[in-house]
C-alpha cells in the first residue's frame, strides 16, 4: 500500500504531459496554460488509493484519474467565468488571459478529452464507471446552481447549506474513490462504503474551511483570515449564527450584513463566539470526520491496507486547528 504522497508523484509524472494537440493553438493553448498551474490534485490520487484499498493498481486506473482530473480543471475553468475571478493560484485565470468566449470553448473541450480517456478503460468497467462518473458530473453542477443561487438569497437553511456542499465538493471526492473500487474488483457494499467515507470527509473538510477562514491563524491557513465575512459569503458559520444565535446576535449580525464595515470581521467574530457557533463548528467537524472514518473500518479488507487513507484523512482534517 502507498501513500497519498508517493501516488500523487507517480500521477504527476504521468498527468505532467501534453493532453491536447498544437493546433488550433488559440483552442488548446489555454487548457495547457491552466493544466501547467498545477493543484494539489486530489480527487485522482484518491482514485487510486481506492484501487489500491482492494488491489494492485489496475492500469485503467490510470486512465481514470487522468479524466477525472480533467474534468475537475474543466468545472473550475467555468466556475471561474462565473465568479468573474481574476486569479488562480495566484495566476490570471483562463478568461481573463484569453477571453470568456475562448475560456468556455476550452472547458468545453477539457470535458470531451476527459471521456476520451475514459473510453480507453476495459470494456467491462466501463457501464459501471460511466454510470458513477456521469451523476457525479451532474450533481456537481447542481451544488454550483445552488451556490449561486444562494447568493441571491437574503436566507439559507442549513440543510440546504449541507446539501449544496455535498453535492458542489463531497460527491467528487466520494465517487473518486468508488470508482477506484470498481476498478480493485470491490463488491457493492464496499463501494458503498468508500463512496460514504469519502462523502464524509469532504463534509468535515469544508466545515473546517469555513472555520478557518474565520479563526484560524494566518500563517497556517496560507492566507489574511476573514474574507468570508467580508463578502458576506453564507458559510457553515454564518448560517448557524443566523438560525441559532439569540435575538440580539442576529439583530447584530444582520446590521452587519445589511452594510456596517467598521471592525466588521472582529465584530462578526464577536457574535460567532456569543452564539457558540466556533465549538458547534469543530463539533460538526469532528462527527462527520468520526463517520468518515467508521466506514472506512466497516470496509471488509485487511486494517493494514486502509492506513494510507486513515492517514490521509487525519491530514486533511486536523483535531486542533
């Protein structure tokens, strides 16, 4: 069994080479400019590491990482134009470089050369894989709606807050292992199971982003905290406060959304603190990193060959921060 570390290397080297052709250049140039900006590339290392869980790594699988990163660039090449962000990785984004009409024809086609690579797995994988890849394809769309929907909205559930983030970040995670699994030979109840443990550990990691964002320390967090409050942006935080914050919290809180600036952050933080919402987040944090981790060790294989993953997730999802 190997480490997320180790995969990621071996899928590097493998995804680190040219996937389009030369011409026409104003086409494929800019998906090879956004393919060259790098990421951490989780989603086909953990298409391997479900592989792996169950088997030596099947050459398809390769193949399926390979689409299922390509299909991860493809959505944030669109989800950036519909953000209207300028940067990436601290880099011009697809359509500002190039045009939004060149940036959509590029998602465009970093979609289509995702099944490509999809259509060179066994024939016998290929219903099952397909299946999982296509409601994975179109649940993510549907949390991006959502997302964008909710910032019209002046309230929003957090039970349409969890469903949102299941589908727009959980799902992605969740079928990238379980189609690694497919691919190991897993029967259904595993698959069930990879697929449920990834869910959950995506639900704790976004948790424990919007925590961060707004307690967490600059240094580790790799950036100024607070900028979800500023933006207003309906996060985990925000939406508890709202629904569970007393009277005066949310009369606070709501002023300060309505357009009060002066100290915004700490005052907004301020509230989070009265209200409880800083331990009710790590609480939430930790059940879903609880749940993730309790399926994992229902899976019916041998303890040593889910270290990686148990690892994995004890990094992604840090008891104290």
């Amino acid at each position: 069994m190997q480490s997320f570390e180790s995969l990621s290397k071996q899928f590097s080297e493998k995804f680190n080479e040219r996937h389009f052709p030369g011409q026409p250049a104003s086409l494929y140039e800019p998906n090879e400019y956004f393919l060259r900006l790098g990421g951490k590339r989780v989603r086909p290392v953990l298409c391997l590491m479900g592989n792996e869980l169950f088997d030596e790594i099947n050459p398809d699988a390769w193949y399926t990482a390979i689409a299922i990163e390509l299909f991860h660039n493809f959505t944030l090449i669109h989800d950036d134009i519909m953000d209207k962000a300028p940067l990436r990785r601290g880099m011009e984004t697809v359509h500002s470089k190039y045009g939004e009409s060149t940036a959509l024809l590029a998602g465009d086609v970093m979609l289509v050369k995702a099944y490509d690579y999809l259509n060179k797995i066994n024939s016998s994988y290929i219903h099952a894989v397909l299946d999982l890849f296509n409601r994975t394809a179109m649940e993510v769309c549907e949390g991006q709606q959502m997302d964008m929907d909710f910032e019209q909205m002046v309230k929003v559930s957090l039970d349409d807050y969890l469903k949102m983030i299941e589908l727009k970040t959980s799902v992605a995670l969740a079928a990238s292992l379980q189609v690694g699994a497919i691919l190991g030979g897993a029967g259904q109840r595993n698959q069930n199971l990879i697929y449920e443990f990834g869910k959950k550990l995506g639900m704790a990691f976004q948790v424990q982003d919007d925590y961060l964002d707004a307690f967490g320390d600059p240094k580790k967090f790799g950036k100024q905290v607070g900028g979800d409050i500023l933006s207003n942006k309906k996060t985990f935080l925000l939406i508890q406060a709202l629904e569970a914050g007393s009277v005066k919290n949310k009369s606070e809180l709501q002023g300060l959304l309505n357009g009060e600036q002066e100290n915004k952050i700490q005052k907004v933080l301020n509230i989070y603190k009265e209200a409880g919402v800083d331990g009710w987040a790590l609480e939430l944090k930790n059940k879903y990193l609880d749940e993730a981790l309790k399926h994992l060790e229902d899976i019916a294989v041998l303890s040593k060959r889910k270290e990686p993953l148990k690892e994995l997730a004890h990094f992604l999802i840090q008891r104290e921060v």
